[in-house]
C-alpha cells in the first residue's frame, strides 16, 4: 500500500512539474516575440508644399508657388520648388515698377529622426530669372553708387541668377495628413544682369554680374503629407 502511494505522489508531482513547465513556455513565447513581428508605421512618402511668406506679400506682389518632396529613404527627401510671379509686365513713362520673376530649387535633405519628421539639415540649389523694377532690395541691387541716396528703387534689373547653400529645417505636424515646416537656409548667388534708367526704365546703362553672399531660402510651409 505504501509503495502504491509514493508511486502516486511522484507521478502526481511529474505530471505538475510538465504542466508548469510547459505554462512557463507559453509566457516566454508571449514575452519574447521579435521585435519584428511589431511593425512601426511607415512615414509618408510624398508631400505637397507652398511657401506661405511667398502669399503674405501685399497684392498684386504675391508670388504664386508649390513644390512636391519625395522619400528617398527613411530619413532622406528630395524636394523640389517652384514659384513664379508675372504681375506688372506692362509698364509706363510714369511707373514701371514690378517684381517680375521665376525661380526653381531643388533640395536633398537629412532628417534626424525619419522623414517629414522633426529636424533636417539640406543641400539646394537656384536658379531664377528676374525682371525687376523701381524696388529696393537690399543686398542684391544696390543702385548706382556715384548717385547719392541712390538704393536701387530707381533702376530695372533683367538678368539671371544661379547658385546654392545649404539649410536647417524643422517640419510640425498640426494634423494627420497636414505639418507646418519652418526653413532658414544661407549660401551664394552669381548674378548678370542688365540695368535699366528709370523712370521709364527704358535707358540701357550697362550690364553687371554680382556674388551675393547671405540668406537664399526662408519659408514657412503649409504641407499636405500623402501616405
């Protein structure tokens, strides 16, 4: 009788043994998945964008303009902008002023985290024709220098400009598919253009070709993210 009871308890202690082991394995495989098996959520892969400081300006010197960015990998992006103003083409003895132009600027960028998210640092390039008249831009048309107080508001500049430099960007998100991306971006510009005599700024005074060093990209962007 004796023996029959040990038998008893030591296959009642087997059996219990198993079933706590095999309980502890089912745990490990609950708390050992792969952190695979927990796929995080892709970033977008395209992004529409426009330039709202570009719009803030005084009608009719707003400048139309849009870009698209696409993920290269997930943390760099391709964007390329473009923006055009037409306003004032036709111009008078009177007043010829008009800030006519078209510019184009390519960009790659890094960004920190993974794209369209938080910081990146970028490399762009420019190059924009212009038509500009009786406006002082400080920096880029100076005026003639022999002329006192002359800022360049009474001259017309028609010529080209072509250069690059790099930028830091910071993208917000303010919605699932909408961000808010601020950019600063510094570099050079190589500038020829053909300066005109105003008022009519119809007299020819010479051609002139400019380095610009200084900021080349400031933006506040509104940007539309498509998955």
């Amino acid at each position: 009788m004796t023996k029959k009871l040990i038998i008893l308890f030591v296959a009642m202690g087997v059996t219990y043994i198993s079933q706590a082991q095999g309980y502890s394995r089912g745990l490990a495989s609950l708390t050992d998945t792969p952190a695979a098996a927990f796929s995080t959520q892709t970033p977008p892969a395209f992004a529409l964008r426009t330039n709202l400081i570009y719009w803030a300006s005084i009608v009719p010197q707003i400048t139309p303009n849009g870009g698209i960015e696409v993920g290269l990998s997930q943390k760099m992006t391709f964007n390329f902008t473009g923006a055009y103003n037409w306003f004032g083409l036709k111009g008078t003895d009177d007043s010829n002023k008009k800030l006519v132009h078209w510019i184009v600027e390519p960009e790659v960028k890094y960004w920190f985290c993974e794209r369209f998210n938080g910081s990146a640092v970028g490399v762009h390039a420019i190059y924009s024709k212009y038509n500009v008249g009786q406006y002082h831009i400080p920096l880029l048309f100076d005026g003639d220098k022999d002329i006192p107080n002359d800022k360049g508001s009474n001259h017309r500049y028609e010529g080209s400009a072509v250069g690059g430099g790099v930028s830091y960007n910071y993208h917000w998100m303010v919605g699932k598919r909408f961000g808010v991306e601020f950019t600063l971006g510094a570099g050079f510009l190589m500038m020829q253009y053909d300066r005109y005599n105003c008022p009519s700024c119809g007299n020819h005074e010479g051609i002139y070709k400019k380095t610009y060093l200084g900021p080349t990209k400031i933006g506040i962007n509104l940007v539309y993210l498509i998955k």
